[in-house]
C-alpha cells in the first residue's frame, strides 16, 4: 500500500483544524477583508510616528498633537454617528465607502513626500479624516457581525479576528520597518493604502442581509442620550467601560511617546524596532489561541479581569529597561509577548459580551456611546503623554502613565464581571420602556 495519505483523510484533517465559521462564504469574505486592513494597518501605525519623527523632525508634542487628532473624531462623531447609524438601511455601503475614503488619503501622503510638499499639518488633516471615516466603519462594523454571525459563535468569531489582528501585530511591525527601511516612512504608507482598497472589495461581496432597522419616534436629545444611559444604568456594561477607559487614558499617553523614546533615546533603528515589535507580538498570536480556553476556565469574566491586569501591567519595563541595544530589543520582546497576549485575552472574551448583551435596536447608538468614552477618552491621553513629556521628561512621563494603566482593573472589584462566566442575557431596549412610560 502506498504511504501518501488518502485525499479525503487530508480533506477532513484540514476541515478539523479550520474553523468551521470559515466554511460560511459571507463571514470568510468579510473576516478576509479585514484580516487584509489590519495587516495594512500596521504599515501605518509606525510608519505614519515614523514620518513624523525622521522625515519632519517632530517634538514630544507634536507626536503627542499626531496621535491625538487621529482619535478625536471618536470623542466629537461617536454618539451622533450612533444615533444615524441606527437608522440607516445599508450601512455595509457606508463601510466600503469609508475603506475608499481612507485609501485615498493615506495614499496623500507619499505623494506629497515625492512633491516635496509633506508638512505636519497635512499629517494632521489626514489623521483627522481617517479617524472620522474610521468612526463611521467601526461602528457599523458590529451591525455586520451580527448579520454574518450567529449569537453562539460570536465568541469564536472575536477570536478569529483578534487571531488575524495578532498575526498582523507578528508580520506587519516587521514588515513595516522593512519597507520604511528601504522604501522610506512615507512610501511605506502605500501598503496600507492598498489594504483598505482590499476590504473595500471584500466587503462588497458580501451578501447576507443586515439587521431589520427599527425606527420608534423618539426626540433627538433622547436618541443621544439612550446609548449612553444604557452603558452607564447597566451592571455589566458600566464596569467593563470604566475599566478598558482607565487602561486606554494612559496607555496612548504611553502611545504618543513610545516610538519617539524608543527611537531617538535608546537608539533603536525602525528595521529593528519593526522586528522587535513582531517578534514579540508572538503573544498577541498565543492569547488568540487561548482566549476562548481561558474563558471556558475562568468564566467570560474571569478571564477580561486577568486581561485587565497582564494587557497594561508589563508595559512598566519600557521605561525601566537600560543597557545595551541586546537589552532594549529583549525588554521589548517580553513586553510585546506579555501585553498581547493580555489584550488578546481581554478582547476576545469581552467583545462577545457587548454583543450579548446590546439590544438589538440601539445597537449602533449603544456602540457609539461606548467608542464616545473608550475611544473619545484615547486623545485625552495623548495630548495629555505629549504635554507631559515636554514638562517632565519623557522616561518620567512613561514610567508615571505605566503605573496609572494598571489601575483601570479596580474598577471591576465590587462588580459582578470577575464571576461572569457566560454569555449574559440581552438586556431590555430601553427605547421600548421609555415609549410605554410615555403612554
């Protein structure tokens, strides 16, 4: 007998090891598309600092003001966003739209390099308007989760996302240093540019219909304040807002300085930084393996508390870490690893509970109010890292805000997350107890 395995014994080997959310054509096109951006992404993510730092020179507060701009559409557009997005048929459209939209102008950017006309402020503008488009496709990004996934494979679904995000935090660090090394920073952006354009046709060949939108006549103020009642009355939702809030306050005040700290004071060049960086994003790869494990073990809600706790705490040898080059490229391994494979931890398990427990019909306004905080509190911290950096020093400023991060847990203490262990139920629409009080 031949030693070759049998074809079919091959087919179903393979069938076991992919997931079986895979299988269905609409959540593979869509889960492609964004495996594809968020690769992109990373591009942009140390090229865009890169740019900034080696190409225009700029200061602590400069790249404090880059990294704020980008993040300030979520804090002014996330509710009103919300509230539209909740009444809008087609919000798929809407999503490939603003993928062209961003495309366009990351791809601004090395074109005004080869002009001879790059400035910061068109860094700025460009921040600015790709946050705002990202506001509009992250929000609608969860109606559409909905539409391609059913309630009991969502976890599954988040983990196969946040696979595709660490892979990306493996590879794309990695790749970007490569190209900013021999394209340069601004060129490099045009990798990602290519990425959205990818999503864009992914996205539209999708084809399972979305949500039913339910439209009750309610006045515009109580629109905009129903997201954000809702977060804030629930049980479930306050803690789990308050504390990914806290982490993200100071982890972009860290954000905003860490590549110009890294780079210019302990001496570390982007090719190696880029692989230091994916290197060490092997974490983020073994916590989407394991999420969905640890939240069978510890409980949905077990398991988003210990990623409160390993996502910020390893990020305090940043500024600890002195000596050789072998030194820093380690100390940035470890945290990569550690801080990855928290946040993957922590993200997976969570992001099903949100989409269990939103009700249907405020879903986008319920997201919006939750990324108005999460998000909207991102340009605080980031303005707030740059100003701090220029007072006090940069190492100060990142020793300080590392220890804040590790705080944001705390908020959890006396709430019922830590003993959650499994998908809650979807909390009442608040929309239908506020129409029948008005009767």
């Amino acid at each position: 007998m031949s030693g070759r395995p049998r074809p079919g014994l091959v087919r179903r080997l393979a069938g076991r090891m992919v997931s079986p959310l895979l299988h269905e054509l609409d959540f593979r096109r869509f889960w492609l598309g964004q495996t594809i951006s968020v690769f992109g992404d990373q591009v942009t993510q140390l090229g865009l600092p890169l740019v900034a730092v080696l190409v225009l020179g700029a200061d602590a507060t400069q790249m404090g003001t880059l990294l704020a701009v980008g993040l300030l559409p979520h804090l002014l557009f996330s509710l009103p966003a919300g509230v539209w997005l909740d009444r809008v048929r087609h919000r798929r459209r809407l999503m490939i739209a603003a993928d062209i939209a961003r495309a366009a102008l990351i791809a601004s950017i090395p074109l005004a390099y080869l002009a001879h006309a790059l400035s910061m402020p068109q860094l700025y503008v460009v921040g600015f308007l790709t946050g705002s488009m990202a506001v509009v496709f992250d929000i609608s990004w969860n109606t559409l989760l909905v539409a391609v996934v059913r309630r009991e494979a969502l976890v599954q679904a988040n983990s196969l996302f946040s696979g595709s995000r660490a892979l990306a935090h493996v590879g794309g660090p990695a790749l970007a240093g490569v190209l900013v090394q021999l394209l340069s920073a601004p060129i490099a952006l045009l990798a990602d540019a290519l990425s959205f354009v990818g999503s864009a046709l992914f996205l539209g060949r999708i084809r399972a219909d979305e949500p039913a939108v339910e439209i009750v006549e309610e006045s515009l103020r109580s629109r905009l304040s129903t997201g954000l009642l809702f977060i804030f009355r629930d049980p479930i939702m306050r803690p789990i807002l308050l504390s990914v809030a806290t982490i993200n306050l100071f982890n972009f005040c860290f954000q905003a300085l860490f590549i110009l700290y890294v780079t210019t004071i302990l001496g570390v060049s982007p090719g190696v930084l880029g692989a230091a960086l994916g290197a060490g994003a092997i974490g983020g790869v073994a916590g989407a393996v394991i999420a969905s494990r640890v939240g069978v073990r510890l409980g949905l809600g077990g398991a988003f508390t210990l990623g409160c706790v390993l996502f910020p705490v390893p990020i305090i040898l940043v500024p600890l870490v002195s000596g050789p080059s072998e030194a820093v490229i380690a100390m940035l391994f470890a945290v990569e690893f550690l801080a990855g494979l928290g946040v993957q931890i922590l993200d997976i398990n969570v992001g099903a509970v949100l989409a269990a427990r939103t009700p249907g019909a405020i879903r986008s306004r319920a997201m919006g109010a939750f990324r108005f905080v999460n998000y909207g509190i991102r340009p605080v911290g980031a303005i707030l890292g740059g100003l701090l950096g220029g007072v006090i020093g940069v190492r100060e400023t990142l020793f300080v805000v590392t220890i804040g991060g590790s705080l944001g847990v705390l908020w959890l203490v006396r709430s019922p997350i830590p003993g959650l262990r499994g998908l809650p139920e979807a909390a009442p629409n608040p929309t239908n107890a506020a129409a029948q009080g008005s009767v």
